[in-house]
C-alpha cells in the first residue's frame, strides 16, 4: 500500500527549524514503524493549522520526522534521507 500524499500541493518539502537545521521531507498519511512522541506543539509549524510531535521509529528511537496533527486529520512528514525502502528484500539491497 502506498501511504505517500500530497500537503500544501506537493510530496516533498524543503524546511528549515528555528535553528537553522535543514531538512527535506516526504508527506504520508500513514508510518508504519513510526510514532508520535512528546506533547503537541504549534510553535514554529510548518504547516498551517497542524500542531506537531517528534516522530521517532518505534523499534531504535532514532529522529525520523514528525506527527503532523489537525482537528480533522494527521499525517507524517519524514525526514527523506533517513528512510528505507523496505519493499525489496534483504539479499536484493545494495
């Protein structure tokens, strides 16, 4: 199943966070592995009308993105280059 979407009228995006840290994210409406942690925080969204949460993987609790949360939705935005794609399997990775 493919979870990737489209916020804002695109799939990525490009953001810097008040410290100036860069990062390229992907949208996805579901992250399998992946979960909100902390409390909420509208401070310094990147989208309008979401509060956010650090989204770690749920297995090492390494930074992946963040939980995007609305009053009627919520979705993910996950840091691109930390991802894998575990579709192919082990012995077919380079």
């Amino acid at each position: 199943m493919v979870y990737r979407i489209e916020v804002a009228g695109a799939h990525r995006h490009t953001f810097a966070n008040p410290h100036g840290l860069v990062f390229q994210i992907g949208c996805f409406s579901e992250a399998t592995g992946c979960r909100g942690t902390g409390p909420a925080s509208d401070d310094f969204t990147w989208f309008s009308g979401y509060e956010w949460q650090v989204g770690v993987c749920a297995r090492c609790g390494i930074h992946l993105g963040w939980r995007f949360i609305s009053h009627r939705t919520s979705f993910f935005g996950l840091i691109v280059d930390r991802l894998r794609d575990t579709s192919l399997h082990p012995s077919q990775q380079p």
